[in-house]
C-alpha cells in the first residue's frame, strides 16, 4: 500500500507533483467535469478524505476543500469550482486535480461523456455461508480437526481457515491437517504457531511451505527477530518470524494502518456488512463455537455442537450487519472503508456501536496514539481485563 500526504500541500500550497503546464489542461476546451475512474473511490472523514485506489492499492489523502465538491463522490464540475471558489484556491485545487490524472486516478470529460462511464458496483456477494473459519488452541492440538469437520466447512462453502497455536504443535498431528486441507475445497490456511529451535534447525517451516501450496502465511511468533522470509517461486505462500510474544486471543482487534486492505473486495464488504466478523466462525481454545474467538458469546461447543447448528443459533448473526458507517467515531473516519473493524474489544463495553477499543485514531485531529495509554481507553482496558495488553 503506498500513501501520499496531500496535507502539506494544503499547508505549503506547493503543487505534488512537477507540471508541463501551471495553466489546468481543462482550461481551454469542452471538458468541464474531472472524473475519477471507478476503481478509485471516495471516502470522506471529519477533517479530511481519502480517494483509495482498488486496482493499485493505494490511498490518497484529498483536502477538505476538494472532497466537498465532488458530485455523488465520483465527478467534480470544474465551472462550479471556479465559480464557488475564490482567490489562490481556485488555482491550488485545479493543480492538485491535475495531479490526479498524472497519476490516472481519474479523467477530464463533459457531461455528455461523463455519463458513459458507470460507477463502481458496490454490491458484496460471496457464494458460501462462512467464509474464513478461526481455529485457536492452546496446547498444540486439533483433536477435532478430522475428516468428519473438514465435511462440516465443506457443507458451510468455507473457503479460508485460520490456524492459531499458542503452544508448539507435533508434527506429525499439523502435516495430518495439513493433509486434509489439501484434499478439501478450502483455498488457503494461514498458521500462527510459537517459533521452535528444533524446527527451525530442521528446515520443518520452510518445508511446510514448500509441501503444502494452500499455505497463504506462516507466522511463527516468539522468534529472535523479525523478517520475512520468501520461498521458492512455486510457492504459494511465505514465513515470517515475529518477536511478539502472541499466545493469547487478547491480541485480536489491533486497529493499525499496517494492516488496512486496500481493495474492492474489502471495499464493498465494508459498505454493507461488518468487516471483521461478517460470514465468520471459529472456535475457542475450550472449544466452544463462537464469531471470534475473543467474544463471550457462545453457540455451543464443538464436542457436542456442528457448526452448521450454531450459526443457526439466534444471535450468531447479529454482527454481521453492523458497518463502519453505523460504528460511533469510525462512521467519521476518512480509512473506515480499508480498515478491519472489532466488535470484541469496545471502547464503551456496553454500547455495540461503540469504537473499536485498540484503535488509536482520532479522525477529527487526523493523528495517531498509542490507544493502551489514553486515559479515555482505560474503562474498557479495565473491563476486558488489559491492564497488562499482551501486544
């Protein structure tokens, strides 16, 4: 993801990039409207806005002041903008427009034209009924993880599995699992598992890798240091070594900018349902059956429990529809569309619209905090019991 601060052009009143012509192209000719392309879209904050680019992947901070001209947040009429708009601002917003199309975020056209070029489908379909499946266990072990569950996520369409292990897992019981996963519908599993001497000397990570192609990460916590490490080309996923110490579920719901998703798929989720909970299940280290596996509520246990019976269970589901334009604070928020969102750990416990507990954004200020330290937090540090975050 790359990010480019139009801020200190607002303050500096420099155009971003170097121009053949100060004098705006839209000028002198019939084109009296800049579209965006429809991959890149519109998202405006409390203070500023962001136009995020699906296709690249990149998010660009816009001004304010040229965020609000946009029409259904996808044209601008350039003769309004001159007409509305007085003074040096005129000439400062035309240029950052013509930086727009330099850097084909979008177009110059008429309103004849403008009208050939339909937005973005903003629609959210996913043929299945769960989509990522979060497995946590803190011993090492699946015992459940047979032929007879793998039919369970088959019957759910679940595309996605999620391995989480707190405590070292034998090898030969994740190579069974593994196994399993490479003969079922499943497309990808990511693994989080303690970093281990005896498998690292032994070459056991690189040859999961390696053996098993629907391994999308794995993520070995508790090592000495952090990198990534990059396979072979006919390797589907790749290993990285954190020194974090995340042996607990307590690590979930971290709202940082390393880990937005700029995309279409993340965009039009986050327009119509949860990010972060929406068509997921998991199961606890207890084994009990639940949305996440950091929230109380639970929907049977796994031992006497299928997981098609639990997401049939009132209340499995009321997460689901709750997005970022409802969240109080996120609905203000110029990334609310790229970011994951947590209804686990909340910064008012008793309010289920409330913010997302680690995150440490204040959209009205544009800065960022450390959340673990701000005296507003505490209440809900103190109910979830994170005097002591493990992060």
């Amino acid at each position: 993801m790359s990010w480019f601060h139009w801020e200190n052009i607002m303050l500096e009143k420099q155009p971003p990039f170097p121009f053949i012509n100060p004098i705006p192209r839209s000028a002198n000719s019939d084109m009296d409207y800049f579209l965006l392309y429809s991959n890149c879209v519109l998202v405006k904050g409390a203070h500023r806005a962001t136009l995020c680019d699906l296709q690249k992947g990149a998010v660009y901070f816009i001004p304010k002041p040229l965020a609000d001209l946009f029409l259904e947040d996808q044209a601008v009429d350039l003769v309004q903008l001159r007409e509305k708009t007085e003074g040096d601002m005129v000439l400062f917003l035309m240029e950052i427009i013509d930086s727009l199309v330099e850097n084909q975020l979008g177009f110059y056209t008429n309103q004849q034209e403008w009208k050939r070029f339909p937005a973005l489908n903003k629609e959210w379909l996913f043929p299945a009924h769960i989509s990522h499946c979060i497995l946590d266990t803190a011993t090492g072990r699946l015992d459940y993880f047979t032929e007879s569950f793998v039919e369970q996520l088959s019957k759910l369409c679940c595309n996605f599995v999620q391995l989480r292990f707190f405590g070292i897992p034998p090898i030969e019981h994740l190579e069974n699992i593994l196994r399993l996963i490479t003969g079922s519908q499943i497309k990808s599993v990511e693994i989080l598992m303690p970093w281990n001497t005896a498998y690292e000397s032994g070459c056991t990570y690189g040859k999961w890798i390696n053996d098993y192609k629907k391994i999308s990460s794995l993520v070995c916590w508790g090592a000495p240091s952090t990198c990534v490490v990059k396979e072979g080309a006919r390797a589907m996923g790749y290993l990285l070594y954190t020194s974090e110490q995340i042996n607990a579920a307590t690590h979930c719901g971290i709202i940082d900018q390393g880990m937005f998703s700029t995309n279409i798929t993340t965009y039009t989720e986050s327009l119509n349902f949860n990010s972060c909970l929406n068509r997921k299940i998991s199961i606890d280290i207890q084994g009990d059956v639940k949305n996440c596996p950091s929230m109380k509520e639970s929907y049977g246990n796994i031992g006497d429990t299928t997981l098609v019976e639990a997401i049939g269970k009132p209340g499995f589901k009321k997460y689901w529809n709750i997005t970022k334009d409802q969240v109080s604070i996120c609905k203000d928020c110029e990334f609310r569309h790229v970011c994951t969102d947590c209804r686990a750990y909340l910064e008012d416990p008793g309010d289920v619209y409330s913010k997302p507990l680690k995150c440490g954004y204040d959209p009205y200020i544009c800065e960022w905090a450390e959340w673990s330290t701000h005296p507003l937090k505490q209440k809900g540090i103190n109910f979830y019991g994170l005097e002591k975050p493990a992060f």
